[in-house]
C-alpha cells in the first residue's frame, strides 16, 4: 500500500511555510527603502548617525524643502520625464513596426534579417565609435543625443517577435478574409493581443531611462539637459561636493541656517527621486506578469 503523500495541496504547513518565505522576501525587498525614507525624515543629528532602525527619531522635512526650492532638481526632473516618454514610445512603436514584419513566415529574407539584427545585439562596436558617431551627426550636448540612440532596441523586437508568432494564424486568416490589409491587421489583431508585452517594454523602457546616468554623463557635459540621476550621482558619489555647489546659493544658505546635514539631504533626494517610477509600476502590473510569461515562449 502506497504511503500518502503529506505534502499536498491546501496542507496549512505548507501554507504557512509559504507565507513566512513570502514574507521575508518582500521584508528584505522593501526595508532598505523604508530604511532611507525613515533616515529622511528623521533629525539631522539622528540621521548622520544611521541608527535609525524602525521609526523616525524626531521628525524633520527640512531636506524635502531644500529639495523642493532647488531649482536645478526640478529641471532635471523635467529632463528626465521628457526622456522617459520620449524614448517609451519610440520604443514600442520602432520595436512594435519591425517585430511585426518579422513575424510573417512568408517574409523574404526574415532569417538574413533576423540575424542582421541578432549580431549587432551581442557585439558592440564599443564606446569610441558611438562617440565619434554622436559627434559627428552633430547630437554632443543635444537632448537628442539621450533620445535617438534609445530610440529603437534589439532585445524588445525579439521579445515582441516571440510574443506575435504565439497569436494563432487563424485569427490572422480571418482578418485577411474580412477584407483587412496588413495595417488592419496590425490594429486590429496584433496591436489589442499585444497589451501584456507592450506593457513589460514600456515598464523596461520606464526604468532603464529612469536610471540612466552613463551616457548623459558623456554627452552632456552641462547641467541644462542633464538627467535626474546625474544630478543624484554629483550628490551621493561626488565626496568634495559641498551643498553650496549642488543647490543655488539661497537654498544653500538655508541649509547652513538649519544645520542640515548632508548625509540626510540624500536620503531624501534617494526618495524623491524614486517615487515616480515606483508609482508607474501599479498600472502596468496587471499585464506584466502575463507579458514576461508569454513573451518567453519558444517559437
């Protein structure tokens, strides 16, 4: 006689077992976040010292108002969205047109085209030739320079391509025998199907410019087009930078006057910083998990 298999589905200590590892992931996920956002809010005195733990010790927002007055922040926020919305919907449209031609079996020339795009995908040509690039289609120290190179991404065709060649051919036939043309096709079939992938490359795309600092560093050598990260970096990495080099000189004078410290100031710009694009993510979560398992089937 077999023995019963203890584990099954629905057994409560499995279950609580479940929860508990559940639980220590998102504690170890979410605390380093609340841990900058307590030291933010705490006093000056208590935040330099870092021992700070589970709840704020005082309670002070003077960092979030030196953040709030400086002027050079709040333009790089405005740099940062435009690149964000920029290169989202480039993007998806540019990925979207050439995963769509791809995907048609009867397509002259979609295994050379496929692998034309395959190999730039794993052999750069390296940092100099992009430069010398940038440099010469006259984008140094241009906005651009952060949009059009960005503008389009091997790996997000590939995805889309896997993702389209899963759609029935079927649905396809039946648009062609309404009388539907290949933009038909497109908007009526791929496009509405295509939700959860678009979504899983718009969060991809949200997030990698988000974070972008490298290339705005290199291309950008003044702070009028600078990215918000860039202008965290000088923040957190730069040791020599003082408050009165990164913010204008009243918000300084200020800070001087409150005796902020600041190791406090970033931890608040860490927050302020992150907040937008921890906000987008909600609204893409119900096709992403959908999008990144579809997207991954094999063709």
């Amino acid at each position: 006689m077999k023995k019963k298999n203890k584990v099954r589905e629905g057994n409560p200590a499995i279950t609580v077992l479940l929860y508990i590892a559940a639980g220590a992931m998102a504690f170890i996920t979410l605390y380093p976040m609340y841990y900058v956002l307590i030291l933010s809010l705490s006093e000056p005195q208590f935040a330099a010292t870092m021992k700070v733990y589970t709840w704020p010790k005082g309670f002070n927002l003077g960092a979030y108002e030196i953040l709030v007055k400086d002027a050079k922040m709040w333009r790089a926020y405005a740099n940062t969205f435009l690149y964000v919305v920029c290169n989202t919907v480039l993007v998806v449209t540019t990925c979207t047109l050439v995963a769509y031609g791809l995907s048609y079996k009867n397509l002259i020339g979609r295994k050379f085209l496929t692998m034309f795009l395959l190999v730039p995908m794993y052999f750069s040509g390296g940092m100099i030739p992009h430069f010398l690039l940038i440099m010469k289609l006259g984008l140094y120290d241009s906005p651009l320079s952060q949009i059009i190179p960005a503008a389009f991404s091997i790996w997000d065709i590939i995805l889309i391509r896997s993702f389209f060649r899963t759609i029935p051919d079927s649905l396809v036939d039946a648009a062609k025998i309404d009388g539907a043309g290949v933009l038909q096709v497109l908007t009526n079939v791929f496009l509405p199907l295509g939700k959860p992938i678009f979504a899983v490359i718009a969060v991809y795309t949200i997030v990698s410019t988000w974070n972008s600092w490298f290339n705005a560093m290199i291309y950008l050598p003044h702070t009028t087009w600078q990215p918000l990260q860039l202008h965290l970096r000088r923040v957190l990495v730069s040791s020599s930078q003082t408050l009165s080099q990164v913010m204008d000189q009243a918000a300084a004078r200020e800070a001087a006057a409150k005796e902020l410290s600041n190791a406090q100031l970033q931890y608040a710009m860490i927050i302020f910083t992150s907040l937008p694009v921890l906000a987008a993510y909600p609204f893409f979560q119900r096709y992403f998990v959908k999008g990144m398992v579809l997207g991954s089937l094999k063709e």
